[in-house]
C-alpha cells in the first residue's frame, strides 16, 4: 500500500480528479440506464409471443437466452425472428411470427433446440409432438371459409406472399414459396391439410348448416402452420401462447 | 505476486504508482543509476529528437489486427449466407466446426440471470477461457471485438479533431468499469434477465453483421459519437464490463508486451497511442523496479505501442516460447 497524501482539495489535481469522478458517476448513470430501459418491457412477462419450439418457460426462456441465433441459423424455414429493440420483448431473444412464418418443422426433428447451447429451447425435447409453444383458437369463426362450406382455389396467401412451406408431394426435403403452390378445394381445409401434426385439428360437420368447423384438440403444438396458411384475412385462426412453454 | 496484485489493482481503476526504491531490483537500480549519467542523458534527448522528426511508426500489427477482426466477423458473415457452417451464430456464443464457444461475459451474464448451467454452455465457456488465457486475454478486445474497429475509427476522428482544436478528451474516473460491472452482475441476479446484453456492442454488432441491421445499432453510434466529441475511447477504457472480465482470463496468459528498462527512450510516444495508458506508466523513468517487466492484465496486447517504439523497448513475448519467435 502506498501512503495516503492529504491533498489540498483547491489543488488542479484534486480538481481534476472530482470532475472525473463527476463525468463517470454521469456516464454509469446513463449506461445503467439505457440498460435497464431494455429490461423493462420484459420485466413483467406480459408481452406473450410464440417463442420457438422447446422454448422453456417465458421467465426462465429471457433469462437463459445467450441471443446468439443459432436456432434461427438452422431454421429450413426461417421461422425463428430475434427481437429489435422497438419491439420491447428481449433485444436478440427469437419469436415466431406465425402469420409472415410459421413453423412447420420443415426439419423433421427439432434443429433449434439441438443448436441452443444454453437450454433455453428444452433439450429434454426430440419430438416435435413434444413442443408445447401454444394452442390454436378458432378466433373468428365468421369469417372461417369451411363452416360456411365454401371451397377454396388458388395460391393460399396471394402471389406475393413470402412465407415457406414444405410441400412433401412437391419436394420431400425443401420448402417452397407457398405462393408457389395452387389450391383447387371443394371445401377449404387448408388448416387441416397443411398441420404437420397428428391428430391436432379436425373438419367437424356443422350442426346447424351444411359447413364444417374446425376443431383444434389436445395434441395441437401451436406452431403456428394453420394461422399462416388461412386465407381469410385477418386470419381465423391465431396461436394462444403457452407462457410455460415446454418445459412442462 | 505482488506484481499480479498491483497489475488487478490498475485494471480495477486504482491510480499507478510510483515504486519506492527500496523496491527496486539490483538490476533496475543500476539501470536507472546508468540512465542518468549526463552522457546517457545527452543521447538519449538527441536519439528523441530524431524519432520526432522522423515521425517513425509502423503500421504492422495494425494492419495484423484489422485483418484478423475483419477476418473473424466475416467468417460469421459467411458461414450463415453462404451455409458454409464453419462459425454458426454470434460472438456471444457460437459453434466452431461444431465445437461449442461462448463469450465470456455472455455466459456470466446468462449464468447469474438463469442461475443453472447447462452442459453445452459449461463446454463452450471453458474452451473459451483456456483459449483467452492461452492468448492474452484482452486480446479478445483488440482482435476479436467488432466494436473496437468502429471505436478506432472513432478515436482517429477525435484525434483529428482534437489537433483541430476542435474537441478536447474527457477523461473518466476509471473505477467506474468496476462499479458497472458489478451493477450488470447484480441486475442480471437480481431481475433474472440478462440485463446488460441490451447495450452489448459486441452482441449487437456480431448480430448485426450477420441477420442484418437492427434499431439497437442506434446505441452503437451514441457511444461512436460520444467517443468522437467527447472522450476518447469511452466504452472500452471506461464502461465495457467484457474487457475486464477477459482482463482477468489474461492476467497470467504468456502472451503479453515485454517492457525493457534499457532500450526505452522514456519519450513516452507509447502512452500516447494506448488505449490503457495507465499499463504503460512503468515507461516513464524511474517508474520501472525491473529491468525486464510484462506489461499489466489490462493491456490488450493490440501492439499499437510496438508499432511506434522506435527503439523495441516494448515487444511481443510469449513465456516460455522465447527461443523460438
């Protein structure tokens, strides 16, 4: 340790020293603050959006995403979107915008969750009917093309739709445009077609009338595939986050 | 030992200080006794007013350092658009050839806020520790980091300004690198979110580099700006949490700058051009208590001191690799 001088505190030394101390207090200040102005949004959890497949609960998901986007390097699809730091959610932490991108597990397995280095997609996840995102709901059954047993002809989205989806009578291993594909439908079941799981949305006949209503049971992961493909606009049907993600 | 000691205390923003004496080694006090021969005095003004004239500086690791930062991030780059899949993505964590790596503070970061560690990451932060103790640790900082090419950029202008007359620097009290590094740690503990990943300019950056541009970019030219106008090299010498966390990994690395007492003019042309100058304060004269001294934990062995010493007082070493360099 060295002594301790006793400096004279009108000295231009001690002045300088009390204005650099004055500028650091003034830039922590303002560097924690911005920092924390990043936090807030989140803080509360609030904000529910589809987070990737085998993404852990939301809390635990935020705190354990090391916002590398390994998952959305992957992505066949490119489902997975990181955060912006408008968007209030986590900067660099993915979603899914269903609508624009579903997921459709185009992968077969679950590739995000295997590039996560940090766990917060599950590795206790290797199924995709494991994944636990969130659970479709028939949000605006007016609109619903089947329950008023209207067929359905054309590219599901328009001609300028990005969005991709893997048609495996197309392609078995690539995706394509789904404005690359034509519909030529009696009655529309395209959220029942185009569903990449087993048994988790069914055409139930109507009781009153001659349409069909879509049912969305149980095994529905929530990935999102029956809101991209919905040709009414808004869309019909819309993902219910499940804020436990799969970690459950 | 208590060379380590005092090398942590500078790095945590202590004021240097000047060895007693008494502390000198036999060998320093004979040096600086010789140095101060009015012979030794007299070439040595006359070897600095050469130096100045000539305005000699290198440009070699500079150049080294450019490529290898430019290098690293464009393999990044290039790996996700052109699916090469050699780095997959972000300097905060990535895969090598499949081999996990995680930044440091990234990983510290995420560890404090999710309080468990997962297999791949503890893999990934150990390659990554003994990589950056094998190489210097700050090294990270000089060769790696995208944001320090942005930030000498920066500091360029300032320096232009600066000799303009047009701006002055404003320097900080360094402890605050300190104080705000236990603030993130604390926050990211305390709210469970990874707080200080928002402003991370080498997250940020790496992101930005490879799934294109976004609205946190906006804080990337705050600190360019503020490190234009006001005080030169800001975020890096006064606030980035990561440089102190890769200071430590470093503090013992062998790679490091090699100070010779006895090739040094004590012009001190290298404390002009440091990012850390309070590492170098052993080039002024009668600071150094040994002849041979590796310079201090918060040296980012960027090499822009060797590129202008004319003199090799300042070198690269690598401890136990001498004869072979």
């Amino acid at each position: 340790m060295t002594k301790k001088v006793k400096r004279n505190p009108n000295s231009p030394a001690s002045k300088r020293a009390r204005r650099e101390f004055l500028r650091a207090a003034v830039a922590g200040a303002g560097v924690t603050g911005v920092a924390l102005a990043g936090w807030l949004p989140v803080s509360s959890y609030a904000d529910t959006r589809l987070r990737p497949p085998g993404a852990i609960a939301e809390k635990d998901y935020l705190a354990s995403c090391i916002k590398c986007g390994q998952c959305v390097q992957v992505c066949p699809v490119e489902a997975l979107v990181l955060a912006d730091a408008t968007d209030g959610f986590g900067l660099g932490a993915p979603y899914v915008n269903a609508r624009e991108q579903a997921c459709d597990f185009s992968c077969d397995a679950v590739q995000c969750v295997l590039a996560c280095p940090t766990g917060a997609l599950s590795h206790d996840i290797d199924k995709k009917e494991q994944v636990k995102m969130g659970k479709a709901k028939l949000v605006r059954p007016n609109a619903c093309l089947a329950r008023q047993n209207k067929g359905f002809t054309g590219q599901a989205r328009g001609a300028d739709f990005e969005g991709l989806h893997r048609y495996t009578e197309v392609d078995r291993w690539t995706p394509i445009k789904v404005a690359d594909f034509d519909y030529d439908l009696e009655i529309c079941d395209l959220c029942v077609r185009e569903c990449p799981i087993k048994d988790a949305i069914e055409l139930v006949p109507m009781e009153n009338g001659p349409g069909k209503t879509p049912v969305i049971k149980d095994a529905c992961v929530g990935c999102g595939m029956c809101e991209m493909i919905c040709p009414v606009e808004p869309a019909c049907i819309e993902m219910e986050v499940n804020p436990m993600g799969s970690s459950a | 030992m208590k060379r380590l000691l005092n090398s942590l205390k500078l790095m945590l923003g202590l004021a240097p200080t000047r060895p007693a004496k008494e502390t000198w080694t036999p060998e320093a006090k004979e040096m600086h006794a010789y140095k101060k021969s009015a012979e030794q005095v007299a070439i040595r003004r006359e070897a600095i007013k050469e130096e100045l004239a000539a305005g000699h500086s290198s440009k070699k690791w500079k150049i080294r350092r450019w490529i290898s930062i430019i290098t690293i991030n464009l393999l990044f780059v290039i790996s996700y658009h052109f699916d090469v899949q050699l780095v997959e993505g972000a300097l905060t964590a990535s895969r090598f050839v499949g081999f996990h790596m995680a930044d440091l503070n990234s990983a510290l970061q995420v560890t404090l806020a999710y309080k468990h560690m997962v297999v791949n990451l503890v893999i990934g932060t150990v390659t990554v520790f003994l990589l950056w103790w094998a190489l210097g640790g700050r090294t990270f900082c000089s060769w790696v980091c995208p944001y320090h090419l942005v930030s000498e950029l920066g500091e360029m202008l300032h320096l232009k300004l600066v000799k303009m007359g047009l701006v002055k620097d404003h320097p900080l009290d360094r402890r605050l690198r300190t104080v705000l590094y236990v603030i993130f740690a604390l926050l990211a503990f305390a709210t469970g979110y990874t707080v200080f990943e928002t402003i991370n300019p080498v997250g940020i950056l790496s992101r930005a580099f490879t799934y294109g541009a976004s609205l946190a970019l906006l804080w990337i030219g705050v600190l360019f700006l503020v490190e234009v106008f006001y005080s030169r090299r800001f975020w890096c010498r006064y606030a980035c949490p990561i440089g102190l966390t890769y200071g430590f990994v470093g503090s013992l690395s062998p790679v490091h700058i090699n100070y010779n007492l006895e090739n040094c003019l004590h012009e001190g042309e290298c404390r002009k051009v440091c990012l850390v100058p309070h590492v170098l304060e052993i080039t002024k004269m009668g600071y150094a208590d040994d002849v041979k001294i590796q310079v201090g934990a918060d040296c980012t062995r960027c090499g822009m001191c060797v590129d202008v010493c004319p003199t090799q007082a300042l070198t690269f070493k690598v401890k136990g690799l001498d004869g072979m360099l």
